[in-house]
C-alpha cells in the first residue's frame, strides 16, 4: 500500500514543477549505473535495486535559481510557461517542405511566451530538417524577456521514429517478451541520444498502463499484463532515457503515461471509461508507476479517459493526493491531446472551456497539451 500524504499545490508549485525540469535540463551531475551498458547481465531485482535511485541531483539543487526566476515572471509568463502547441502553430508546409513561419512563430514564443511545443504530424524529418526547425524556436525564445528555452517533446516510442534514419526497436510489448532489462535499458539509451541529437529533450514514453484489456487497439504500447515485468522494463527505459544528467547531449526527459487506468476501458474503445476497484488499482495499475516515480522520471501524462466515473484530467485525487503525495512525484503534469477541452464535449463535467480549465489546473494539470489555439492561455488570464 502506498502511503498517503496530502501535498500543498497552487499555480505556483506547477509552474515550479516545469522550471526544475528545465533547470536540471542545464546542470551537471554524477555518472550511474545507466550510463555504463558494460555492467554486465543481473537478474530483475537486482537491476531494480541499482537503477531504483537515480545518481544525479535532487531537484532541490536547482530550487535557488528555480525560485529566483519564478520571482521574476509575470502572470502572463507563468501561464505562458504551462501551454503547450502543436508544431503546425509554428510551421506552414508538411514533411521536407515543413517551415517556420516567422509570423506565426513571434505569436506563440514572443508574444505568448509558448513554454512547450511538441510532435510533427506523421513523418520523419531529417536531422538537418529539425536542427533548422529546432534552432528558429529556441532563436525567438532567446529574444524573450527571460530567455527561457522552449521545451520540445515528440513521441519517441520505439527508437526516434520521428527522426529519419534513426534506430527502431520492436514495440515495447515485443521488448517486454525478451524479459531482458538490459536490453530495454540499452535500447532506450540509443533512442535518447537519437532524439536529443535531433535537439529534442523530451519523449512521450514509456507507456506504463497494464496491458490486461486484450480489446483495446493499442495493447502493443505496453509492457504486458504482468505488473513486475512492467515495472523493471519501465524503470530499465526511464534510466535509459533520462542517464543521471538531462543536460547530456545523449540524454532526455521521460514522460510516463498514460496515468491512470488509460489501457483497462470496459469497452476496448480508446479513450474511453474504465472501471477499476480501489484494490485492483493499486495492485495492477499504479505500481509500474510508483516505480518509475522512484526511478527519477521528470514528467507524466494523464489519462485521456475516467476511472470510476472521474476523468483523469479533474482527478485531483489520483494526481495530487496519489501521484505526488503518495509517490513523491517532484517533476510535472502534462495533458494528453485537447484533454482539457474534453471535459466539456465528451465528459460533460464542465459547462464550458473557462470552466474545464479551472477544473483541470485545480486537479493538477501543470502543463496543457492544448494544442491548436491559445485558449488555455487566453482563458488564464481572462479577467472575471
């Protein structure tokens, strides 16, 4: 059983969650036993118990400057700092003719002060093509008041797929059947040093729903039905991706998703309710994400459905009281795809999007996947 702790969180605390994140993203650290592929073969538990404590810093070594820059920033930049667009916000074109346009680029980093953009839609870019696309955002986000660096996230799965010529792996369901952590672990490092290379810090991965509703269409994304063999292949990809130093050229932040629940829909349909006993939930579900937590993966993204009849993203109970109270989670809370805008078509918990965005920042959303307009961030700072 997990143990229960009921942590303060105000608009604040989020977006200290996101500063820290991009902080250690720019410290040094230690080396661990994930950055040394040679350490030879061991068995599960004893590959936990090495790459349970990550070996870099605390986020309290960058609290100082975390603290020292949150002092300096407007309402407008703090809300800025928690949206999070799409790549077509910022580019015109598809595949080798992709571009920045300019014009759209100042609104989302000049003006909106954009702290996160993720993706591209459906192709592979060449090094070439994202270093040119990576380099004009981080340009114009260097001509901001605070030069905060944009954070970009994609969805880096099984090997940079996004990135051409990069190295596939098979999918992680494929991985998981090898029983072989060290592989898991290696193959992540290669996926992250592919990524980074690209000038992207951020993967959308590892997928640690149990994978126990043999109807649902995206089964493959997960490391199986068993609980343990989830939790020593995540925490084997989570040190992988993330080394003991996120500033490495070779390494990236991971993303653990989809909290909760997100793979057992009664139905199999994707995105839709699912309906988890207490007791089955935390013997099945949360374990693989507690270890992950405790392994020193830096963000998480949230269910896209409900348990129990509460959507992931108002469940202030499983993402404050359990995620960060229980779980002792320091980094941030991203929405998965328009969430927020959900709660008023598809959930049907808030009369509109003003509404459903107060709902989900109270519950614990740090950061708003939102990602085609600037609602959230106009709905922020709307006057009552």
């Amino acid at each position: 059983m997990l143990l229960k702790e009921k942590p303060v969180n105000t608009p604040l605390r989020k977006l200290r969650h996101i500063v820290i994140v991009l902080a250690i993203c720019v410290s040094a650290a230690l080396p661990s036993v994930a950055d040394n592929p040679g350490a030879g073969i061991v068995d599960s538990q004893t590959f936990l118990q090495r790459n349970w404590a990550p070996a870099g810093p605390a986020a309290s070594a960058s609290a100082a400057s975390v603290e020292k820059l949150l002092a300096q920033m407007t309402l407008k930049e703090k809300v800025g700092q928690m949206t999070q667009l799409e790549i077509g916000m910022v580019t015109d074109g598809t595949g080798p003719n992709l571009r920045i346009n300019p014009d759209k680029l100042h609104k989302a980093v000049g003006e909106y002060g954009v702290g996160s953009i993720l993706n591209v839609n459906d192709q592979a870019l060449s090094l070439e093509k994202w270093h040119e696309i990576i380099r004009a955002i981080q340009e114009e986000a260097k001509k901001s008041r605070l030069k905060i660096p944009v954070l970009y996230g994609i969805d880096t799965i099984h090997g940079a797929n996004y990135i051409a010529e990069s190295t596939l792996f098979p999918q992680p369901l494929a991985m998981a059947a090898t029983w072989n952590p060290e592989l898991m672990l290696r193959g992540s490092q290669i996926a992250a040093a592919e990524t980074r290379k690209a000038g992207i810090p951020w993967s959308f991965s590892p997928v640690l729903d149990a994978g126990r509703q043999p109807l649902w269409s995206r089964l493959w994304e997960t490391f199986g039905e068993d609980t343990y063999l989830a939790i020593v292949m995540g925490v084997a990809t989570v040190r992988g991706y993330e080394g003991s130093d996120l500033s490495s050229p070779v390494n990236v932040s991971a993303s653990l998703k989809h909290y909760v629940g997100y793979s057992f829909p009664t139905t199999g349909g994707d995105r839709t309710p699912a309906l988890i006993p207490e007791n089955t939930l935390r013997e099945y579900f949360l374990p693989t994400f507690a270890a992950a937590v405790k392994a020193g993966a830096h963000t998480v993204m949230v269910n896209s459905g409900e348990v129990n009849g509460i959507p992931g993203h108002a469940n202030g109970h499983l993402l404050k009281d359990v995620l960060r109270g229980e779980m002792g989670l320091q980094g941030f809370v991203v929405s998965d795809w328009m969430d927020i805008k959900k709660l008023v078509g598809v959930h049907h918990i808030a009369a509109n999007e003003k509404e459903a965005t107060r709902i989900a920042v109270v519950a614990g959303i740090d950061m708003s996947m939102v990602p085609s307009d600037y609602s959230f961030s106009n709905l922020l700072l709307m006057k009552r």
